[in-house]
C-alpha cells in the first residue's frame, strides 16, 4: 500500500473550500485504496497545539516538506504562513525534484470583490519567476476536477508504478465526470463549458427539439409521424455532436491541468489561452495559439540553439533554454490542434488539427529527443485513430515503432513498456480495418516483450499482458481460430483471477470481461455448457458491482444478460432465454432515458434478439412489436449516421420480413425485404467480403416468398442472383457456403419442376449434387426431373439408392405433382411404379 499525503495550505477566508477539499481527498481515499494507495489531507487546524519548543509554523513547514503533494489555495488575500508554507514546499523540491508536487489555486472574485497588493505581488512573482500558472476556480465541481486530474496525472511518480497511464479513467456522460464510477463533477458547473457558446448552443437546441417532439406526439395525429422523424433525427446529431464536445473540451482541459502541473514554465501567450479557454472561448484559444506567432519563436529557438552549439563554454545554457523554449512551443501546438477539434464552426477543424499536430512533431524532431518525439507521435497516432483516419494513424505509430524499437535495443527496460502499447495500438487499429495478419503480428510482439517483463515485475505488467492477450483472443474468435482464441482467453482469464484475489475492486471486471468473451466464444463453437458457466460467472460479477455502481456496471450485465439469453434460445431454453433478455431490456430502457445517444443502440439490440426469440417461439405479436420498437430506433440512428447504423437497421427490416413471412403477410413481407435488399446491394458494393453473404440470404427469401405467391418468374430472378453471389463465396470458403448454396439450386430446381421445365429442373439438381454430400434432399428433385422427362432407368437408380433415407420426401413430392397438374399423362405409369417400388 503506498501513502499520499496532501498537504492544503490557505487563509482562514476559505475555510469553506479547505472542508470541501478535506471531504473530496477523503471519498479519494476510498477510491484509490482498493486501488493500493491511501491518501491523506493535511491542513494546520488538523494538528495540536500543544508547545512544542518550536515555531509552530516550523512544525507545518517539516510537514509540507515530507508530503507528496501541497496545494496552496488564495481568494482576496495572500497570508504571509500560506506563502511561507509555498516557498518550503517549492524549495524542498527544487532540492529532491521529486516532491512535493504544489499547485496554486486561487478562487475568482465576485463582483465587488479585490485582490490584496500581497496576492497581486504572489501572482506576478510566481508567474515572472517561477513560470507557474495557477487553477482559477469559480466553483467547488471546478477545483475538485483540476485537483483529481493532476492526482490521477501524478500518481506514477509518487508511486513509482509507471504502468497507470493519466487520463483514462475518467468517464464523460451526460454532462457528469467521473472517475471509477464516482462522480466528480458536473460540465455546467465548469466554466470550460458553462461559458463556451457551442456548448450552451448545443444544449438549448437539444431542449427545444425535445419540446417541439413531444408537442407533435401529443396531438396524436399520425400524419405529423414524418415531421416528428425528421426531428429525431435532428435531435440525434445534435446529441451526438454535444457528446463530442464534452469529451473534447474535457480533453483539453486535461491537456492544460498538465501544463499547469509539468514543471514546465507557462509562457505569456499559453497563459492567455489558458484563461480563454477558462471562459469557454476556444476560438480565442485558437487566435491566440496562432501558428504564425509560434513558428516565429519556434524559428527563435531553433536560432538560439544553433548558437549556442558555437559556444565552448556559456553554449551549453543557451542550448537548455532553447530546447525548453521548444517544449514549450510543441506543447502550444497540441493545444491549438485540440481547440480547433472544440469548434464546430470551423468546417475544416479536422485538417487543421492534424496541420497544428504535424508542426509541432517537426518541430520536435528538428530539435528534441527521439524519445521525446516518438511521445508526439504516439500522441497524434492516437488522435487520428479515435477520429477513424487509420491510414494516417498507421503511418505515424510505425514511426513511432522503429523508434521503440531502437530505444528498446539499447534500454529494454526503459523503452520496451513503450514499445509494446505501439504495437496493442497497432493491433487494435489493424483488427479494425480487417488487416488480420498484421494485426496478430503486433499482438503477439507485444505478448512477447509483456511475458518478459512481466517475469521481473509481475505486479505492473501482469495487467498488460492480460489485456493483450485479451485482444488476441477476440481476434482469434474473428478470424474463427477457435483454439487459439480459447488458448488466448483462458491465459488472461487465468492473470486476472490471481489479480483479482488481492484487488478484486480494480480487476473483477476484467476478469468478468473477458468470462463474457470465453462465453461468446464457447457459445459459436456450441460448446454450450462452458459457455453457461463463463456467462453465469461473469454475470454474477457484474450483479455484485453494479448493485454497488450502477452507474458503470449497469451496462455490462445488461450485455452479458443479453449473450445469456442468445445462448439460452440456442438450447431451446426459452423460458430463461425471455427472463435474461426482458431484464436487459429493462436496464436499457432506463440507461437509454437519461442517454439516448449512447444506450439507445444497446436497446434496439437487445429488442431485435427478443424479436426472434418471440418469432421462433410463434409469439407473432410480441415478435413484430419488439421488431418494430428496435426498428424506430435504428430508424433514427440511421437518419443521424447512415454508415455506422444502417447494417443494423437492414438487420431489423430483414427480420421483419421473415416474421411477416411466417405469418403469411405477403405484401408486408416483400415491403421489408425489398428495402433490406437495396441496402445490403449498397452496402455490398463498398464491402463485397461483409455484406455479399446477407445480400444473397434476402434474395434467397424473397424468391421464397414469390414462389409462394406463384410469382415464378420473379422468384426464378431471386434465386439466381443469390446462386451467382453463393458459387462466388463458395469457391473461396466452400466449408461455410456449400450448404447455401445447394439450398439456392434445389428451390431453383424444384421451382422449374413446378412449371413443367424438367430440363432446366435437372440442370440446377446435377448442379446442387455436386456439393450435397450429407443431406441428398437435392437427389429428390434430380430424380423427379429424369423420371418425369422419361429417362426411368436413371430415376430408378437414385430412387433405389436413396429410398431408405428419403422415401417419405419422395412420396410427398408425388402427391405435390399430381395437385399441380405437373405429371405429363405419357408419365404417370412410370410414377406408379416408382411409387409401388418405394412401397415395398
């Protein structure tokens, strides 16, 4: 367990604040300590004041000296101990450079309000000579989250546990931070946001379409349907457009805590963009990080170190002013690149972003450390592949790579930790874009170098080997190499049950992720009983954590109640397969009123796996208003993002039509799929490998449905498209498409039978017997086709050969034949015998 002691300095005029901040340090503590760290607060009215032979302020002053962390927090005036207590922390780590870590925070003045001439020198004082910038804090939401931030950005130094990487485990929903689940603070009480024009735009738009729809449904008047539709749809980009925002305005505001926080002195120009961005006006952050006012001081420094290599003995402290004068300026433009992400007006914010992200990595490499430089290169890889530009994002983490990779050469240690999350990264971005042969080669890359340092230190690295092996085994299960998924699965299964032992709070739900993935896994290979058991594991993990934090854990037992009733509909478990999914249903409901944007999709999911559930159970009603529920949303959804939920709506639409199928709705049926048919052909185009297979399967039905209603010629055009798509993908993956396609040639087959066409019948029959190695159901209509075209000697042969095996379906055809009309008269002897010898 390691212990963080907070030391909180400040005038009695925040007393308010320091009990707030005492309170937040103390719901801290019981965060990180199943996490391995205790943190304590430490403020003057806390100790005794008993004579001690010394100054009391001496005793505070050994106290702030031994913490890890001071925070100094000012208002109006600046008490002479408070910066007594500033100047001991500052001059302790000016010695040590390892603590205590100290931040000014100075609360903002309300109207009528002055600052002291004391608080007024401090401030210029700390800013000329120390280049420390302080937190401004309007509200206590504003100066909890800057203080959680530089917790969560400096708990690998104070612990020396390098693995915990800053920043990722806050959480942005619905306008709330949090962090673990806990709730931190809310944007509106954050000036970044509170006072940012998009953001409050965004917002009052959001009020106002829901106002305007509600005030539509309540006419009930079904004509407005398409008026309310179009609002929905509205409504959904501006929702998800906010959502975006938040996290890029919190983003940034992370970026700047670290400015705040380095060490690293503030310049002018980042201090007014700083206090831009404090009152929520990112294009000014922008204007102000403008790129011609940084190339200047950039081209400056560059100068200034170029001198300085020509000097012999004063060169060496112009050459650390220039290259910290160049830090700095990189740093300026990762900020202007994240500003311009936060402004929505500006139509080219993306490719200026990447313009600013690729200045400062020249930059960079012109003058800095390589190590320094692969930082910048990861850092701007991770940006583009969040914003889904993999081509760039590869380019830039390769480079990132060969830079590990040299670094690792000379110091494992040091750089291969590095090193190994550029290649999960890599992997992850290849396994997105299908590339799965490069994407295995940098998982197991990064297996390698994890098992080995996990050898030395198995507390650190034990949780990224896990995770790795976590993504290869998902990809593994992608690519159906079923062994080695298990194998991959059942290692990082193992890790984080011998890691959950001790800290069960930080790895149960890893350990629960990946039980629901080994589930998922055993559920495709019908390994039924291990994967009940995965899923049953799993879910009773996450009942634990969600009935103490619903607010994170929620949405995984919702999806592994999900996957628990898919397996239980598979078995036939119906019953139980109804309960798991109507309990997932119900969590989304209520998770997907407060965010629509983000569980809305977890909803029309779970509703469209109820829907065949119902529909397989020959709950016909419950089916269609499942189907139609998920449909409306996905409706929506499609309307706001047409590439990524159209696959899903089409999904909906195709089982609608089955169901209206089954039901014998023929007109309903044909409606839905014709429109799953015009999408999947879409999107089939773009992306033959995924879509061709769901193109072929709606074709395939929908000539079912027009044989149905006796619609030969548009169903013959069905089947034959769907045949051509089937000889295509069986002549690549002839195990998974053999089966579809002899179904397409033996309708086609009996459809011709049905018409009287027996040659063109036994044309798609000898077709179909090609593949048809296990079933023979093709040889039925072979048969039927030589013997009613006359050829009774080779009708025999099969009728003899298969009579044990398909007698009843021989028979049965007979009797279909003679309703139809089909038999020719010169024919029904030869039928007679045939049926006398089945007989026998």
């Amino acid at each position: 367990m390691k212990n963080i002691t907070v030391f909180l300095a400040s005038s009695d005029e925040l007393k308010n604040d320091r009990n707030s901040f005492h309170s937040l340090v103390a719901s801290l503590d019981e965060i990180f300590e199943p996490r391995g760290y205790r943190i304590r607060c430490r403020r003057w009215e806390d100790f005794s004041a008993f004579c001690t032979g010394s100054r009391t302020q001496d005793d505070y002053n050994r106290i702030v000296r031994a913490s890890d962390i001071c925070i100094c927090m000012f208002h109006r005036k600046a008490g002479e101990y408070t910066i007594e207590e500033f100047n001991q922390a500052l001059d302790e780590y000016v010695k040590n450079q390892s603590h205590p870590k100290t931040f000014v925070y100075i609360r903002a003045l309300i109207e009528g309000e002055m600052e002291d001439e004391a608080l007024k020198r401090f401030k210029e004082d700390l800013f000329d000579r120390v280049g420390h910038y302080w937190c401004n804090y309007a509200t206590d939401d504003a100066m909890k989250l800057h203080f959680v931030m530089q917790l969560e950005r400096i708990i690998p130094s104070v612990s020396g546990n390098a693995s915990v990487t800053e920043g990722n485990h806050f959480k942005i929903e619905n306008g709330v931070v949090s962090l673990y689940g806990h709730k931190i603070a809310e944007l509106d009480n954050l000036s970044f946001a509170a006072e940012n024009p998009e953001y409050l735009s965004l917002k009052e738009s959001i009020a106002r379409l829901n106002t305007e729809i509600a005030r539509l449904r309540a006419t009930g008047v079904a004509e407005l349907q398409p008026m309310i539709d179009e609002k929905q749809a509205e409504l959904y980009k501006k929702r998800e457009s906010l959502n975006r925002l938040e996290s890029r305005l919190f983003d940034l505001a992370l970026s700047i805590n670290k400015l705040i926080g380095s060490g690293t002195p503030v310049s002018e120009r980042k201090r007014l963009a700083i206090e831009m961005f404090e009152r929520g006006n990112s294009k000014g952050v922008v204007e102000i990080l403008n790129e011609k006012d940084i190339a200047a001081d950039a081209a400056q420094a560059c100068k200034e170190i170029e001198q300085g290599k020509l000097l012999v003995d004063s060169g060496r402290s112009l050459i650390e002013a220039g290259l910290q004068k160049t830090r700095s300026l990189a740093e300026e433009y990762v900020l202007r690149a994240k500003a311009l992400m936060t402004d929505y007006a500006e139509p080219r914010r993306f490719e200026l972003a990447c313009h600013a992200y690729e200045q400062g990595i020249e930059l960079t490499r012109a003058n800095l450390s390589e190590e320094e430089l692969a930082k910048s290169l990861f850092e701007y890889g991770c940006f583009l592949q969040t914003n889904k530009r993999y081509d760039l994002a590869e380019v830039r983490y390769r480079e990132n790579l060969d830079i590990c990779q040299r670094l690792a050469a000379i110091s494992p240690y040091a750089y291969e930790p590095d090193l190994a999350t550029t290649q999960n990264n890599l992997g992850l971005l290849y396994s997105d874009t299908q590339c799965y042969g490069e994407s295995e080669e940098m998982y197991l890359s990064a297996v390698e170098i994890y098992q080995r340092l996990s050898v030395v230190d198995p507390r650190v690295y034990d949780p990224d080997l896990a995770r790795t092996r976590n993504n290869l085994g998902n990809l593994y299960r992608d690519t159906q190499r079923y062994g080695e998924s298990e194998e991959m699965y059942l290692s990082a299964v193992e890790i984080y049950q011998r890691l959950s032992v001790v800290n069960p709070l930080v790895y149960e739900p890893d350990l629960a992720m990946v039980q629901n993935n080994l589930g998922n896994l055993y559920r495709d290979t019908q390994r039924y009983k291990e994967s009940e058991e995965m899923y049953l594991s799993a879910l009773e993990i996450y009942r634990r954590l969600a009935a103490a934090n619903p607010l994170v854990y929620e949405p995984d037992l919702a999806m592994v109640q999900n996957n628990l009733g898919l397996l239980y509909s598979d078995i036939q478990r119906y019953e139980d397969s109804e309960k798991m999914h109507l309990s997932a249903v119900e969590i989304y409901r209520r998770l997907a009123a407060a965010n629509p944007q983000v569980y809305e999709p977890d909803l029309a999911e779970t509703q469209n796996d109820l829907g065949i559930l119902y529909s397989d159970t020959r709950r016909y009603e419950e089916s269609e208003e499942m189907y139609l529920s998920a449909m409306e949303i996905r409706r929506r959804l499609a309307a706001a993002n047409l590439q990524v939920y159209e696959p899903y709506l089409v999904m909906t639409q195709y089982n609608l039509g089955c169901l209206y199928s089954d039901t014998q709705r023929y007109e309903d049926s044909e409606k839905m799929y014709l429109s799953a048919m015009e999408i999947r052909r879409r999107l089939a185009v773009a992306n033959p490998q995924v879509y061709e297979p769901d193109l072929a399967d709606t074709q395939y039905n929908l000539g079912c449905l027009y044989y149905n209603i006796q619609r030969y010629e548009d169903s013959e055009e069905m089947y034959l498209s769907a045949l051509e798509v089937y000889q295509r993908l069986t002549a690549v993956n002839p195990q998974v498409y053999e089966p579809y396609l002899v179904r397409a040639c033996n309708n086609l087959s009996f459809l011709f039978l049905a018409q009287g066409n027996f040659e063109e019948a036994e044309r798609y029959a000898r077709e179909g017997s090609k593949y048809d190695f296990t079933h023979h159901t093709i040889y039925t209509n072979l048969a039927a086709s030589l013997l009613l075209q006359g050829r009774y000697a080779e009708a025999e042969e099969i009728y003899l050969r298969y009579k044990e095996e398909l007698k009843e379906d021989f028979l049965s055809d007979f009797e279909d034949f003679y309703r139809r009309g089909i038999i020719p008269p010169e024919r029904e002897d030869d039928v007679e015998r045939i049926k006398k010898l089945l007989s026998k």
